[in-house]
C-alpha cells in the first residue's frame, strides 16, 4: 500500500511529545510548530458567522463558492502579478493542494523533484503514486538551478518551489526564480509553487513564479489563509492553476470532501479583499519577534544564525557534535524546550535546528534561556 510507504511525520512526533508532557503538568515552551499566537481577526469571524445565520451552512461547488474564486482571482492579480479567472481558481486547504497539484499532473512512474532542506513534500508525492527527489539547496539556501538540472530525468513531471521557505526563510530571487521557469516551461514540467509565507518578507521582495506566465500554464500556485490572516484551524487555501490541472484537482475534491464549508469561503473571500491592514499588524509583530530572537541567538556561541528573509523560522546551525533528532529530544527532556531538528527537512538539515518565533516575546525568552543553558 502506498500509505505503507509513507514515513510518520516528524513535526507531529515533537507536537505530541509536548502535548503528552503538558498533560502531565510540564510547562513547555515550544518553538515547533507553525501556529500563529494571534486570534483570528474579529472582522473575519464575524462574516462566517453572519454567513452561518443566513444559511450558508449547505453543499456548494467543489470549486469554491463564486465569491471566493473571484477574490482569489482579484488577490493574485493585485499581489502577485499573476492573470488568471475564476476557471484557474479551486478553493483548497494548502496542504490538500500540494497532494491535489502532485495527483492533477502524475502519470505512470512519475517523478517530483523538491528542496533539500524543505517542508514534508515528498509524502504527498508517494501518495500519489510518484517518486520524490530532493534537491539541494545552495549554501545559502537559494535555489541552485545547476542542481535541479542535475537531477531533471525524463520522468520528471513537476519540480516544487518554497519561497518564502519553510524551514529556512530563504526568499528565492527573480533571477533564479524566472531562470527556473524557462527550464520548465521549454521542458513542459509543471512548478508547483509554495507561497504560504507570501506576505512575510523582511529583507527581499517576494516574487511569484506564476508572474512569468501570460496566462497559468506551468505553474500551480498554493496559497494560505493560516499564516498570512492567523487562520490555522479554518483549513482555507486556495489553488491558482492551469485550468486542465486545476480541474483534475476538482475531481479529487469532488469524490473525497465533495466541497468546504461555504461560511469559511465567505470569509476567506472577506479577508482577500479587505485584510491587508490585518497582515501588516501581524507582521509588525513578527519583526519585533524575529528581532529578539536574533539578539537571543548572538548570546549562544555554540549556534550559528542564518538570515530570516521571509517566513516566521528560523534555521541555525549549531556546532555541537549531535545529531539533530538528539538535540531536540535532549532539549525537551532536560529544559522543556520544543524545537524541530533540521533532518525532518531533508538530509541537509543535519546540524540545524527549526525555531519558529510566531509564538509569544515571552515563550520566545523563556525558550532560549533553555537553548543557551542546554548549549553551555
């Protein structure tokens, strides 16, 4: 079975651990998973439930209500550069995206490259019956398109793009970024671009692959409501996509969840139009909060900071002569301190850690007062 072949997931290993350790009383501070510290805008809250009340509580299309699709439409166009209609657009839990953008272009024995290190892509591409291939990213975690060149084989249908990256916070430059496009588009391999951090960029310009298209072609955009909005536990994305691939999608959508809740598209559709006021007070906050923690880093000789462009993660490396997976588990067990090690990323997360500061100042303090006691 291909669920057989499909490792557990690492990320949730840690976020169990330090779910049991809380029921038994332990104050953990976790920097591990990705999950906003602030509610969900009241704004926002308040058209799901006016949309509840009047009713929307019914089946839709599997697409996506109208009115989200055409914000979709409107957001990608004002922010993104990209052109594309309501046809090109499918409502989609990101997650869900990825393994939906994997399935709408696979084919017999098919192949997907992604980054090295980068987020947990290679299991939606086994479940979906193709073989995932990491690639490496260069020293300073940008894209080395001499590297996906090397590992491009016929077999390759899709190569996936994470910028801003997850777990590195690297912002992949234009030039990079158009230079793997016209290897793709000459190639007809499709981009499957992870945009997640899209509105979380402090040192560079975040730049759509997508931008380079006249009309969506080649490349499957993913979006989230989760980060951008603070709305984790909504379950709300959205795909912008070549129309062929994009309704392939639909059909996974249409014999597995039928559709989502119409409510949570309202008021999606409300936060594309109107939450760019929202995004900027979050992300005022989260520079403060990547401040501290670069300050908190510079006390700790033993680690070794890399630049946080974009993303609320950052990737140090530490030089401890410890494997990554020990790290975390020893500072957990010895300082209640949660963190990822950089192996759950790939291979070339070895000597690194994942610190995600979009918890609160004071988690952020406590947590690195026991990194800097561990590493002493």
């Amino acid at each position: 079975m291909l669920l057989d072949k499909v490792p557990d997931s690492a990320s949730l290993e840690m976020v169990n651990l330090v779910l049991k350790l809380r029921t038994q009383g332990k104050p953990v501070l976790s920097l591990a998973p990705g999950d906003p510290s602030f509610d969900t805008p009241k704004e926002i809250v308040e058209v799901a439930y006016r949309s509840m009340l009047e009713g929307g509580t019914h089946y839709v299309h599997s697409y996506g209500t109208t009115d989200v699709r055409e914000a979709a439409v409107r957001k990608v166009a004002r922010k993104n550069k990209i052109r594309a209609t309501p046809e090109n657009a499918i409502f989609i839990t990101a997650k869900t995206g990825v393994f939906a953008s994997f399935v709408s272009v696979s084919s017999p024995g098919f192949e997907a490259l992604i980054p090295d290190p980068g987020y947990f892509y290679s299991e939606p591409i086994i479940l979906s019956g193709g073989k995932p291939v990491r690639y490496k990213l260069a020293d300073n975690f940008e894209l080395d398109l001499d590297e996906v060149k090397k590992k491009t084989t016929p077999k390759t249908k899709a190569i996936m793009v994470n910028t801003p990256s997850n777990p590195t916070g690297a912002v992949f430059a234009r030039k990079h970024l158009k230079e793997l496009y016209d290897f793709c588009s000459s190639r007809g391999i499709y981009i499957v671009s992870d945009e997640a951090y899209e509105d979380l960029v402090y040192t560079k310009e975040h730049v759509s692959i997508g931008s380079f298209e006249r009309k969506p072609q080649f490349v499957l955009s993913l979006y989230t409501m989760s980060k951008s909005y603070s709305m984790p536990g909504w379950r709300a994305g959205y795909v912008v996509g070549p129309e062929d691939r994009v309704a392939r999608m639909n059909k996974l959508l249409e014999h597995t969840v039928t559709c989502y809740p119409p409510f949570i598209m309202h008021a999606s559709a409300y936060a594309l139009d109107n939450g760019d006021g929202f995004i900027e007070r979050f992300k005022r906050e989260y520079v403060k909060r990547r401040e501290l923690l670069n300050r908190r880093m510079a006390e700790i000789p033993a680690i070794v900071p890399t630049e946080v462009q974009g993303s609320f993660y950052s990737f140090p490396g530490y030089t401890t002569k410890m494997k990554s997976r020990e790290v975390s588990l020893r500072l957990l067990k010895e300082q209640n301190v949660a963190v990822l090690p950089g192996t759950a990323f790939g291979p070339s997360g070895e000597s690194h850690l994942r610190l995600c500061f979009a918890g609160s100042e004071e988690t952020i303090d406590g947590a690195m007062d026991g990194m800097k006691r561990f590493f002493a």
